[in-house]
C-alpha cells in the first residue's frame, strides 16, 4: 500500500465495461464533467451508481468462476457522494510563454490537460488550498522549465502540498502518520468501515496469526491486530515500514511487527505455520504476480483476505487460488470513488 498515487490509481469496475444509463439522469455538479476525464458517474443517481458497481463485480465473477454462485453484496456506499476526496494531483505541461492549464487529462484528448478550478469530488479544503495553489504556480511560472505534478493531501493535521512532509490521520480509535506523498486511502468518510471489515473477516476462521502482505503504514495490520497473538507485516519501502513500526507504537499495538521485504519472499522464516493464520492481500491495481500467489498457496493459510482497487486483476489471481483449493467465501464493494467508475473490493477466501 505504499506506492504512489499513479502507481495505485483505481482501475475499477473493467474499463471497457458500459457505463449506466440513469433511469433519470441528475445534472451534474460539475461544469467539466465529460470534458475532465476524472468522473463518468455524476449523471447517474448514486444509488444507481451503487447497483451498476455490485452488478458489475458479479459479472466479473461470474465470467471468470462460472458455475459457482458466488454471492457478491450490495456495494457499501460512502457517507459522502461528493467532497470525499483528500488527496489531488493536478498537473500541468511544459509552459510556452504563457501559464499552461493546471488540472488533469481530459477525456477528448487522453493526452491533454484541461483546466480544472475546482473539483467537486475533493474535499472543501482541498478546493481552498487548490485555489491558492494555482495562483501560486501562475505567479512563478517562469521559474518552471519543465511541467509539474502538484500535490495536494489533506489529513486530520491538516493540508499540506508538501509530499516530504509527515501527516496525522485519524481512521477509527487509530492514529496514523505517515509521509504525504506515500499511498494512503483518499476517501477517509469510508474507509474506517473498509478497514473494520477487512479486520473482521481475517478474524472469522479462528486464525491465531495474521500476516498483512503489502501494509503500507500499518492500517489494515494495525485495525485487525487485537483479534490476534501475533502480527506480521511487510512491505517493499523502507519509509513505510518506519512509519509502520512508529504507528504501532503510537497505537500500543505490542503484537505487531514489520520488516522490509518483497512481497514474493514475505513467508520463509515466518515464526507460525499457515494453517494458524490469515493474510491480508492488497496488491497493486496490476494485481499479484505468479511467484507471490504461487507461495501464498505454499503457506497454505487458513483465510485470505483480498483487498483490491481493480476487481478485474482480484478476479484473474482468485481463479488462481480456486485452483489451488480456496474456497471465495464473500465478497464486498465499497464505493470509494463516488462519481466515478472504480471502486475498492474485498473478498474473503477460505480453505477446502
């Protein structure tokens, strides 16, 4: 979980997949939309956006596990449609004499930036801080040879364009700091239930021991740690497992440990067997590699839970596992990105 933003983007629901068509369309709250290639949804009802989205993850299912009548729930819906959003990147292009548009990729031309003032979906404070952030750009513009990407995240500490600097982030009884730049979820409004579910389903199979493969500052480890004797988690870069490691301690979380490894080496040496644990899975949009899957199945654990940006990718390494004699016991959308076509998908998957 802590690779950057473009690394990380949501793939959602399979982009060559229809959009809705709105039993009533609603107008949209934004001027740019179908210009900005940031939303699809705004004419859509949010309720129908929800149905499209879980109708969308069964079909993904159902076309890749034919004949198992896998059960996918209702999509958990955000307590915020709009202003949810607490991490932006606007950019723009290399300047030509003159201040280029600061915004992002547009929809006509996939490789053109468009101008975007504001954006309906990011928080209000967001918006403020974009505000001044563009005029700060457009008074030393000459100052930029090159185009930029900008940054702007906000947190409970507050909004910061600064991805060096380290921010505080309140998500149920935890407290979190990591650095700005790092991925971190950026619809906070949901993701305390995201979490509690992920916790909840790695607790169900009476595992003793969890492992959180790819975690990032710690959230998903952190949340589930009281349900276990012993927490282990690992991730690539050496910043994240610093701060995963201060966040345990912040959060009196004696039973967690983190190391630095990569994912496809993350179970040799382990102190537990498999068949005692639960591990929690979210990759990257590209989804797991084959030596990392191939040595889960080896690890043999006794639940996996498998978070994922792209339910397109979940689906491809699932049918994988099916082979391997793990069973998908539930699966559950949240609607992270409202107005838009992606989401976050959790599937719980157990042995026999």
């Amino acid at each position: 979980m802590a690779e950057d933003e473009d690394a990380r983007a949501p793939e959602g629901t399979g982009e060559d997949a229809p959009l809705p068509t709105p039993s009533a369309p609603v107008a949209p709250r934004c001027a740019l939309f179908g210009t900005c290639g940031g939303c699809q949804l705004q004419h859509v009802p949010y309720d129908e956006q929800l149905a499209w989205k879980a109708a969308e993850v069964r079909r993904l299912f159902a076309e890749a596990l034919p004949g198992l009548a896998i059960a996918v729930d209702a999509c958990v819906g955000s307590p915020r449609e709009y202003g949810y959003r607490s991490k932006l990147t606007p950019h723009f292009q290399r300047p030509r004499g003159q201040v280029p548009p600061i915004g992002f990729l547009g929809t006509a031309m996939p490789r053109r930036t468009i101008d975007v003032p504001q954006c309906p979906i990011a928080t209000d404070a967001i918006n403020e801080r974009l505000t001044l952030l563009r005029a700060e750009v457009t008074a030393s513009i000459k100052a930029y040879k090159l185009g930029a990407s900008l940054l702007l995240r906000e947190a409970a500490s507050g909004v910061t364009t600064d991805g060096r600097e380290t921010v505080t982030e309140q998500v149920g009884n935890l407290t979190l700091n990591f650095a700005a730049h790092d991925f971190f979820q950026n619809n906070p409004f949901l993701l305390p239930a995201l979490a509690a579910h992920v916790a909840a389903e790695a607790r169900t199979n009476g595992a003793r021991f969890l492992v959180d493969a790819y975690c990032g500052s710690g959230l998903l480890a952190l949340t589930s740690a009281p349900g276990f004797e012993q927490v282990v988690g690992v991730e690539l870069s050496p910043s994240s497992v610093r701060w995963a490691s201060e966040n345990a301690v912040r959060n009196g979380r004696a039973n967690c440990t983190f190391t630095k490894a990569d994912a496809t080496t993350i179970f040799a040496g382990l102190p537990f067997a498999g068949k005692d644990a639960a591990v929690i899975v979210d990759p990257p949009r590209k989804g797991c590699s084959p030596a990392f899957l191939a040595q889960l199945v080896a690890f043999a654990p006794r639940a996996i839970v498998y978070v994922s940006c792209n339910p397109a990718t979940q689906v491809r390494d699932l049918v994988a596992l099916r082979a391997a004699a793990y069973r998908v016991a539930r699966v559950r959308p949240f609607d992270m990105f409202p107005q838009t076509r992606h989401l976050e998908c959790v599937a719980t998957l157990t042995r026999g």
